[in-house]
C-alpha cells in the first residue's frame, strides 16, 4: 500500500534533517518538509516516484496529513504562501 511508504518517507524528513524544529514546532514545517524535497535529489526522485502512481492532490495531502500525524501536531491555520514550489497551500501546525 502506498500510504505506509509516504509516512516513513515524512518520518524520515521530520526525525532527520528538520527535527531541530520539532520543540518548539515551526508553524511553517509542513511548507519545510516540502523544502527539503525540492532541494534533495534522493527525495526528490522519491516524490517523483510517489506521483508517477497517484495524483499531485494525493500524495501532498499524504504527506501533509503525516507530517501532522508523526508530530502529533495542532493544526492551527492555512497558508496560502508557501516556499515550496511543490504546493499551492499547506496547513500551518503547532505542538
């Protein structure tokens, strides 16, 4: 199934490379995950593979709902400006 695969993908980013923001959580870190994707080739080539079997919606609000799932976070807003050139919104968090 594919949904395992995304939520080890988005534990990886999270207790890796961004888990200097878990305490306090940044509000921005779902926008960060999708950062660190762009800017990684290796996770990129994942991403890719995740998309080449489901769609754009799909596989970003995967991974947007884990970000929040493996945090344990509060959702606490929309964005509608994010960095990421990999999404359009993302919901803000807190923990």
């Amino acid at each position: 199934m594919f949904y395992p695969q995304i939520r080890r993908f988005v534990d990886a980013i999270l207790n890796g490379r961004l888990l200097h923001h878990r305490f306090p959580c940044s509000a921005d870190i779902t926008d960060l995950v999708f950062l660190e994707i762009e800017n990684n080739s290796a996770l990129m080539t994942t991403y890719i593979i995740f998309r080449s079997n489901h769609s754009e919606m799909t596989v970003n609000s995967a991974i947007g709902r884990f970000v929040r799932e493996v945090w344990n976070l509060n959702n606490t807003g929309r964005e509608y400006k994010p960095q990421s050139t990999l999404i359009k919104t993302y919901m803000k968090h807190s923990n």
